[in-house]
DNA sequence: GTCTACCTGAGACTCGGTCTCGACAAACCC
DNA sequence: GGGTTTGTCGAGACCGAGTCTCAGGTAGAC
C-alpha cells in the first residue's frame, strides 16, 4: 500500500524518518473528522493499544505543525486543537458544534492588514484569524 | 482619590464588590505598559508585598475578561497573555518586540467575513483576528 | 451596628506540555 | 546482507498555568 498520507509524504520531503510511530500518529490524525486534541490522539492510540508514548505524540505534533501540515487553533473555550490542514498560508472556519473546520483562503484580509499598516504605524508581519459558527451541514439539523 | 480606574469603574457597574484585592490587580494592570501573564501580576504582587494570592489573580482577571475589560491574546509563540481595553468589539495589533498593543476597530473585516460566509456556507459567528509586527517605535529604533 | 452573601488566601490538585535518558531502529554505506 | 551512525523512541519525572476547596474575612445593604 502506498503512502498516501499527506503527513507523511510532508515528514519525508523534509528529511524526517519515516518511523513506524509516526506513520501510527499520521494514521490516526488522518482519521479525525473534526479538530482534535493532543489528548485525543493519545487516548485513541491507547484504546488502539498502539504502543505510542505520550511525548511521542506531542513531538510529532509538533513537527508537523512546525512543517505547517497541522495547525494549532485556539478555540473560543480557551482550549487548544489541532487540524490537518495544507501548508500554504490560510485561515480556519471551525464549526462549533461538529468541530469540522475548513481551510479558506487569504479573502481580502490582505487589505485590510494594509489598511491596519497605514492607519497604526505598524509594521504588520504576521496575524492569526479564525473564524467560528456552524458549518452548512449543522446549520440545517 | 477618584476611581479614575476604568477596571473598577466596569467592576462596580457590573455589580462587584469593590474590594482591596481587586483594586490592587486593577492598579497592577494599569501599570503594565506592555501585555502581561497572569504569572507577571503575581511576581509583581509578590515583590510589591501586596498579600494577595494567586488565586485571586486568576480570579480578578477572569472576571475582567468576562466584562470586556481585559482581553486574552495567543501570541504565536503560544504563549498567553492580557492586555486590557475597552470593551466593545475590536482586536489588537501587538508588537512582538516591546509587546506594546494597540486596540483597532473592525477595518472591513466584516466584509472578509461576509464574503467568507458566501463562500463557504458557514455561519460565522465570532471571530478571532490578531496581528503582530513592529510598533511605530520599534521600527525606527 | 448587624448580617449575609460575596470574596479571599492557602495550598492541594489537575492537566497540557516538556525534559531526560538509556534503548532502539531507520537509513546510509560498504 | 551486515555494520554504523544518529535521529527517534517510551517511560516517567517534572514544570507551570490554571482550578478547586474550604474556613475565615469583609463590603455593602438595611
């Protein structure tokens, strides 16, 4: 079987060992519907009877998110969560009932961090925007 | 000496009891130029000799926050911290070297999020924008 | 002044996340 | 295929932010 996952074909292009734990926490990401926590992963592999250390799942959260192939959202509870996600620069819409979210492009927020620029002095390098509500399917049900 | 605190004035319109503990992590907060940690009221309250315990603080902030008073941010190197300010709906450009941040009103955001919503068919709700960069200051020293 | 509900400090506790360290195993070389 | 290097692993101690509990204190209404 060929390694379809994302993750994984990320961890490898940037030279990260392909070892048998992180194919493990790269299987289990990949079968997350909606945002997750690190502890979620943990309990999983555990029920899973994986083998995976706690530490091990951290780190290798920690890699992907350092290669932009998951994404760290702070949600509006104060909670933290991941997604997988695509590397390029974007945005989340999180539902707040299902927890699906989905990526979205830049959408005109470059003008407005322009706009932000000229009318505070700032030099704006980098921002965060994340998006909450309910998703088209929850919306109906 | 007048309240002239805004922190108390929101507290005791809300209807909370104006205690010595409270105006001191309101003085506390109003000294702090840049955003601050929980745990920088503490020290601060700690080498002041205040008396007042850790709990309070978590407390007192927590209560602010719920008013509007005091905001949460993420900064991005994870990392949480307060700042405060007014109340209604805004978001705050921050400067990542001094810290400093700077309330800044919608700036067309709200068209980024209708757009998003007619993309998308999500129902956007509430949001979260945070900008980090360079204040006017910053930039030129 | 009295009374009561709200608030407080201390300190135990929880929990997400990190660090350390000896063991292991990918991946490269021959 | 076998050996070597070095990145990675699991276990468990550790850390620090934030919460909870509870007995005692006090703001503010009357």
């Amino acid at each position: 079987m060929v390694d379809a996952n994302p993750l994984l074909v990320a961890l490898e292009r940037e030279g990260y060992r392909l070892t048998e734990p992180r194919r493990a926490v790269a299987r289990l990401i990949a079968d997350q519907a909606a945002h997750f926590s690190a502890a979620d992963l943990v309990a999983e592999a555990r029920t899973q009877r994986l083998g995976i250390g706690r530490a091990t799942i951290f780190r290798t959260l920690d890699v992907l998110a350092s290669l932009g192939a998951v994404e760290r959202l702070d949600l509006p509870s104060g909670d933290h969560a991941y997604v997988a996600c695509e590397a390029a620069h974007h945005h989340h819409v999180v539902c707040s009932r299902c927890g699906r979210s989905r990526d979205v492009a830049d959408a005109g927020l470059r003008n407005v961090v322009r706009d932000l620029e000229r009318t505070t002095g700032y030099r704006i390098d980098d921002h965060r925007l994340e998006l909450f509500g309910l998703c088209p399917n929850c919306r109906v049900n």
